[in-house]
C-alpha cells in the first residue's frame, strides 16, 4: 500500500498537466487549371491538339491519339533537361532539335491531356532505394482520369505505353500489383512497337514510390510540394540520389486518396 502511494506520488510529480493538441483537418487539395485557361488554349489551338484526336470516339482513344503524338515530338535524351520547364517551351525547343527525358514527356503529355479536357497529371516513380541510388532511381509519366470508366490509367509518354491487364488499362499502383502477383494477361497499348515483356521488366524497379504534384495549374504552379503515396511500413524519402531534397510533401498510404477522382 506504501509503495502504491510512493509510486502514484512519483508519477503525479513527474506527469505535466496534459495540453491540448493541435491537428489540421484541411483536406488535401488538388488545384487544377480547366482546359479554357489561356495557357492551355494557347497549346491546344498552336498545336493543332483536336486533329490530333479526330475520328477517337472515346476518351481513352483520345489519350493513345496523344500519347503518340508527343512521342514523336523528340528523341528521347536522359541527360538534357530545357531551358524552361513549360510544356509549350520545350515542344518549341523539341522543333529546334533538342531532345529531353522522361519528365518532359510526361509534362508536355498531361497539358496535351489537359488541354482537351482529359485530366491528367504527371505522376514521378522512384525506387525503394531512391535516396542512396547515385543514379537511375526515378521515372517520370503521366496519369489520365478517364471518365467513362472513372478511373486513372498511367500513360507513359517517353515510350508511348498504357499497360493492360486482359485489355484493362490501368493506372501505376495497379500495374505494380499485377507485376508482383505475376499477373497473367498483361501487355500494353502502344503505338511505337514497345514490346511489353521488356518494358515491364524495366519499369518494375520504378514501382515504389509515387509523387504526383498538388499544385498541377498552368503555366506554372506556385506551390512544389507533392503528394506521395508510399507502401506501409516504407521511410517517407527525403533525398533523391543523395543530393536532390524532396521538400515538404505530403504523404499518404491511401490508394484511395492518391487515385481520387479529379475536381476543378
């Protein structure tokens, strides 16, 4: 009985009075531009986007119309990177000769998207290594919302490719289920002659983290911070290839919230 008083004593010393805590219940927001913003008019009607799509019937004919396109825009270049960042700069650079990597695919390939009011939104994959890798340890594509499926599908602008499963599109988190379960059916929809076996087991190694930005309006955001969805038990990543820091993002486990439908 001493030692219980002794002991609730110790502890009511030790113990500070409880303060209350603050938490945000701000909901993540995507912000968007709608495909009337200048910025993308001037890209839709400068590169002719509607004959690019003529005769697609569906929006998801609409994508592959365009992710073609852009393919054709340049030879990829891993190690070149525009002088500006915009999607309209570097397809006037792509005209003059330069040619980029992966991130310029997949940023010109989601304003094309956007532009015909297909949402879209460049979506960057990194290995689970990403912050000791010195290099190699990211991708970049984009994601397109098809409404009349009401679903995401990843597109891949630098080799033109929807990966499928039995015809299905789907999106990257899906891809990377249907990778790990060795999934039977799976190919993609491309057409520039990628071979699926090959793509899939060069891109599997890209399929652990996944960055998408939450500020997506054009010309350019305001904001860099990203939303991340990573696996459970995964170290939200702070470096990229030891040098490069990811900021201030913010993270999530949710599949759920990370494939939300898109809002304006």
């Amino acid at each position: 009985m001493i030692l219980a008083c002794i002991l609730q004593a110790q502890i009511a010393a030790a113990a500070p009075d409880p303060k209350p805590l603050r938490f945000d219940d701000t909901p993540i927001v995507v912000l968007r531009s709608s495909a009337e913003e200048p910025y993308l008019t001037r890209l839709r009607e400068t590169y002719k986007l509607a004959d690019v799509v003529a005769g697609a019937t569906t929006d998801y004919e609409r994508v592959r119309a365009v992710s073609r396109w852009v393919r054709t825009r340049w030879n990829h270049n891993g190690s070149n990177t525009p002088e500006k960042n915009d999607p309209i700069s570097i397809l006037e650079e792509a005209a003059a000769g330069k040619k980029f990597r992966c991130v310029e695919y997949a940023a010109v390939l989601a304003a094309a998207l956007n532009s015909i009011r297909i949402p879209a939104r460049v979506l960057a994959l990194a290995t689970e290594d990403v912050e000791t890798r010195e290099s190699g340890a990211g991708h970049v594509v984009a994601e397109a919302w098809l409404a009349d499926r009401q679903a995401w599908i990843m597109v891949d602008g630098q080799f033109d490719v929807i990966p499928l499963l039995d015809g299905r599109p789907l999106n990257a988190v899906e891809l990377q289920r249907a990778l790990a379960g060795g999934a039977k059916g799976l190919s993609v929809a491309s057409l520039s002659e990628t071979k699926a076996e090959r793509y899939f087991d060069w891109v599997a190694l890209y399929l652990y983290f996944f960055h998408t930005p939450l500020d997506q309006r054009y010309p350019a955001p305001a904001s860099r911070t990203e939303l991340c969805l990573l696996p459970v038990g995964a170290k939200p990543p702070t470096v990229f290839q030891k040098k490069w820091s990811f900021g201030s993002n913010a993270f999530t486990h949710s599949v759920a919230l990370f494939y939300a439908p898109p809002h304006d």
